[in-house]
C-alpha cells in the first residue's frame, strides 16, 4: 500500500489550463503543512532546485520531494527530517523551510549578502500574473537548432521578457528587454510558426506552436516594444 500511495503521489498531474499548462501547482496552506499529504510539483517541470535555486544535473544535484510541501528539491535543502501527521507522525525528508516551520528549530546558515536579483522570479508566481506566458523555441543565430522555454511577459514588468527552463522554475535563465524592438512576422517554414524581434543588429527568432499562438505573442511584444503598460490602453487603441 505504500508503494502504491507514493505510486499515486508521483503520477499525480497539474490541471489544464491556458494552452494545456497550468503553472500554478495547488499549494498547501501554511497550517496544513504536516496534517496533509501535499501534491508533488513534477520531477520535469523543473530545472533547479525550487530552494536554493541551484541547477539539477544527473550526477551531483538530485531531485527530491520536500514530503511537507511537495516542492522539488536539492540534497542539500532537503537534508532535515520532521514528524508528519498525514504519515503517522513518522519523520520524514523535508526542506528546510518546511523543517524550521515544523519543528520550530532554527537552521545556522549565512544567507547574508544573498539579495533577490532580476531574474529570481518564479515562474510560476510570474505566469500567474502575467500579460501572456506560454512555451516558446529561441533559434539560434543559424536558426537550425534552439531552446524551448517557458516565456512569460509580466504585468508588473510589462517591458521585460523573461525565459525560464521549465515553467516551475524558481529562476529565469535570461531575460530580454522589449522595449525598442520591432517585431517581424515571418512566413510559415517548415510548418513552424516563426516570428522575430529585431533592434539594429539584434534580432531574436522564435517558433511558437500554432499560428494563433504567435499572433498573440507577436502583440504582446509589439505592445510591450512600444511602451505600452496599461492593457486599457491596448484596448482603446484597437476601437
């Protein structure tokens, strides 16, 4: 039966939402941390510890589930143990946050110095909020090959597009200033759905997965290269 309940746990699937994703993973409230099993955020919705914000990799930065919140998370954030009510009040691998809310000890560790940067915003906490996201190809310059993302233009930082490796992610990768650029459509190649951005010798190639798509991030962008902030301004504009 245990392996079955964590069987279940582990196949367990977001909800549809715009384009087939939702970004929002239904979250525990505080006070129900321990006394609920949590829904696990998927191994492949992310790339980076949803903690400490470090890269997984294969060998050095396994992924494991913080039994407490369902985030996925690094060995070393998840080195604690904590009793949880759901499971018999039996410890269990917890992140840290999770063991300090828990437990009510306190973890010794130099987080000074370690202020919040541009590009540490959550994606999911951003998608919630934002102007348009969705999965997106960036070509690379000889447009033979690229990297497909979760791009999200957010609406408290409507002149900014941020790129993140999976739509879970604690941390964009890259991000790309809108304001300025003219936004090219391009004809269909291939059955893709191309567009680009260009400013003088600068020019970014996208591919997105339908035509409709594309059309909507193509007047995303070009609201956002204009200047435009406020959606109501987009709307008296298109009358």
């Amino acid at each position: 039966q245990d392996a079955i309940d964590r069987k279940e746990k582990r196949s367990e699937t977001f909800k549809a939402a715009v384009h087939g994703l939702e970004t929002d993973t239904p979250a525990l409230k505080t006070e129900e941390l321990g006394r609920r099993a949590p829904q696990w955020v998927r191994d492949n919705l992310v790339t980076m510890c949803m903690r400490c914000k470090e890269p997984f990799n294969a060998l050095t930065r396994r992924r494991h589930h913080c039994r407490a919140c369902g985030y996925v998370v690094c060995a070393r954030c998840s080195d604690y143990k904590a009793e949880l009510q759901y499971d018999g009040n039996r410890p269990n691998r917890v992140c840290q946050e999770c063991f300090i809310f828990l437990t009510g000890h306190t973890v010794l560790e130099d987080r000074e110095g370690k202020h919040k940067g541009i590009l540490e915003k959550g994606a999911a906490e951003v998608s919630s909020r934002s102007l348009l996201c969705s999965f997106l190809q960036l070509l690379d310059k000889n447009g033979k090959g690229g990297t497909r993302g979760w791009f999200v233009i957010p609406q408290d930082d409507p002149l900014v597009l941020y790129i993140y490796a999976a739509p879970q992610d604690v941390r964009a990768h890259t991000s790309i200033p809108l304001l300025g650029y003219q936004v090219r459509d391009m004809p269909q190649s291939e059955s893709r759905h191309l567009f680009q951005l260009a400013q003088s010798r600068q020019v970014f190639t996208f591919v997105a997965d339908t035509e409709e798509l594309k059309q909507r991030w193509m007047k995303a962008m070009a609201r956002s290269a204009a200047g435009i902030t406020d959606p109501e301004e987009e709307e008296e504009g298109d009358e």
